[in-house]
C-alpha cells in the first residue's frame, strides 16, 4: 500500500480567488466576430427550422433582391386571429417523462381583443413506449401519416403542442372572413416531424378563403453564409442601404410561380405548388428586432400584407413583435411559477398515492441541480 504524499504536496502552490479567464472570453469573443462577418450570400436551410419542405438544399439569396420599405396599415374592420401553445417538461426520468402542454387562440380587432380561447392544460405521463404510440395516435387523429419516427421521445411534448396549435389554425381559418389574418408562433413548416401532409391543406385553406396565414419566427435559427444568423445579417444590410430608423422587408424565398413543379413520393403525381413565402422583416422602424415572417398570401400582396403587420406591432411594450402574438403568448405560456405549483402538486400526489419520500426525490429531483446549487 503507497503512503499518501505529504500534506505540503497535495496543498502546495498558489490558489488563484478568482480565475483569470479574460483571454478566453477574448478569443470567444475575436472568432465569432468573424464569423458573424460573413458575407456570403447562401442561406442554409436546417432540418430543425426548414423553410419549406422543397428546399432541402441551402438557398442562393440573388444579390438583386432588394430590401422594401413599406408602410403602415390600421386595417380597420380586419379580424386577427392568433395561435400560440405552451409545453414543459415537469420530470425528465429519462426513460420516462411527465409532461405539460396548452393551446390557445386570441381574436383582435380594431386594436381591441374580442375574444380569448385557451383550452385547459394537459398533463400526461409517459414512457418510452408510450411517447411512441401518442406520437403516432396524434398524427393518426390529424389525419396524416407518420412519416419517421421521433429522435428524442421527450420532444414529444412540443409536437403535440404543435399539432394543438396547427388544429386551432385550421379552426380559425374557417371562421375567417376573406381578408382577416391568422397568425402563428413559428414558421409555417414546423419541421420533420410533422409531415407537409398536415399543414399544406391549413395552407390551402387559407389561400380558397382569402385569408392571411403568417407566422413569426421570435428566434430564427437560418444562416447566412457558413454561420452568420440570417436575421442579424440581413438587418445589417438594412442599416447600410436604409438607415438605422426603417421599416422594411426582404423576401428570402422564390416567388411561389417560379417554384419547381416536384412529384409526390408515394403516386409520382405533380404535388401541390408550396405557398408559403420566407421573409425577414423589422414592423416598427424604432423596433429592436427584426423577424423570421412567413407568409401564406390571401389577396394581399406583400406591401399590403406587411403594412396591416406594422399596424398590429405599435404596442410600447412589445414594439416590432404583432401585439395578438404577444398577447396569444401571455395566455397560454406556462411560466416559471406555475410550473413550481405543478411540481409540488404532483409530488403531493405521489405521497398521497404511497410512495415513500424517498423514492419521491429520486423521480423528481434532478442531482445536476443538487450539484450547481
């Protein structure tokens, strides 16, 4: 047995009270201002924030396509709908999860909100295996196909979020009038795991109505050039071109009569054209962000379609960002409060039901958090 080395080894040196990381931080820092510097013109299209389900290749933004400014639009008379959800994850047991999710819709007019509609919060414990077979069950009672099956199990909250949101958005659009508008959080592809087959017909909808289906994209993850945020990038050129006080857009994706004409996998049929155009665009010339905006065009072009945008995105508090989204957003999300009350709810539960204590904390504690504390 080796004797342990002498106190003065294991405690010898110079202990730092606060560790010099500067230079670090510096070089974090240099590299990404590089890389923000891009000036390519190609926009890559990520599988986790598709711009259309045609577009699996990254996008040439022509260097011709220019910015447009445009106005404002009170709409008076339109009706706006909004569609948002809520999802958490209350326990993560890793081969199991206990999950929480809510949709809601919100009507507008005329600078007023009509109506809200949020449906009550859904709670739902599931396995592995059971992730499987809701995912499944969810996309069966939409009336699509699954396509593939889910990477992560645990997602499946924001899936099941999503269709809750994509059902809301079919419902609205039928009580439409031709000319209202129907907005959503999030583009209008959400992605490969819900099928095209779901939400083409949502488009397809809205174009047979009349009406405007947009949806707004808070946190775009598209890239321009090798790693250069789409979003920041194109604001740049907006402040060179135009000024830093502007209201603008920029179109990303093709006009939809000069997309391809693509054959449908399973009859090799020609397959419906895919409406929804891609744009980045700033709704209040003073705003601080600008957004990912898809778009689903009704008889509006996008002039008009981005002037009645700007006239919804005026409120001080949320300057830029569509006031029914950020109102939607208020009603249904599930903040950090509420979801302490259902924790604790649920731990009462399961002593209620006989669980001892003990195991209690081991299903809902998470040691990470016992480490960081």
């Amino acid at each position: 047995m080796h004797a342990p080395p002498p106190r003065g080894e294991i405690e010898g040196g110079t202990r730092l009270l606060v560790e010099d990381y500067a230079e670090r931080v510096k070089g974090c820092a240099q590299y990404l201002t590089r890389l923000l510097g891009d000036q390519g013109t190609r926009v890559d299209n990520p599988v986790d924030e598709p711009i259309a389900p045609d577009e699996s290749a990254p996008i040439e933004l022509d260097a011709e396509r220019g910015l447009v400014q445009f106005g404002v639009d009170p709409a008076p008379g339109v009706t706006v709908a909004a569609i948002d959800g809520g999802s958490a994850c209350l326990v993560n047991g890793r081969s199991f999860w206990v999950i929480a999710y809510r949709a809601g819709t919100i009507w507008h007019r005329d600078r007023v909100t009509v109506h809200e509609d949020a449906a009550p919060l859904t709670i739902e414990a599931l396995t592995q295996t059971d992730a499987k077979g809701r995912y499944a069950q969810a996309l069966a009672a939409a009336g699509v196909v699954r396509e593939r099956e889910l990477a992560d199990l645990g997602g499946v909250v924001d899936v099941l979020r999503e269709l809750a949101e994509w059902q809301r958005a079919r419902e609205a659009i039928e009580r439409a009038a031709p000319g209202d508008v129907i907005l959503v959080d999030g583009s209008l592809h959400p992605g490969a795991f819900l099928p095209a087959a779901l939400v083409v017909p949502v488009h397809e909808l809205a174009l047979d109505r009349g009406v405007d289906l947009v949806g707004v994209t808070k946190a775009s993850k598209l890239r321009w050039g090798r790693y250069a945020p789409l979003v920041l990038r194109v604001r740049r050129r907006a402040e060179a071109e135009l000024g830093p006080n502007t209201r603008w857009y920029l179109r990303v994706t093709r006009d939809p009569e000069e997309a391809p004409v693509l054959a449908d996998p399973e009859t090799g049929e020609a397959a419906p054209p895919w409406r929804s155009e891609v744009y980045v665009a700033r709704l209040a010339s003073r705003g601080a962000y600008a957004f990912r905006v898809d778009a689903v065009r009704g008889h509006r072009d996008p002039d008009e379609l981005f002037a009645v945008l700007a006239g919804l995105s005026d409120d001080p508090a949320f300057l830029g960002y569509p006031y029914p989204l950020a109102r939607v957003h208020q009603v249904v999300s599930l903040p950090g409060h509420l979801l302490a009350d259902l924790r604790r709810d649920l731990r009462a539960a399961f002593l209620r039901e006989g669980l001892a204590e003990d195991d209690v904390d081991l299903v809902m504690r998470d040691f990470h958090l016992t480490l960081n504390a």
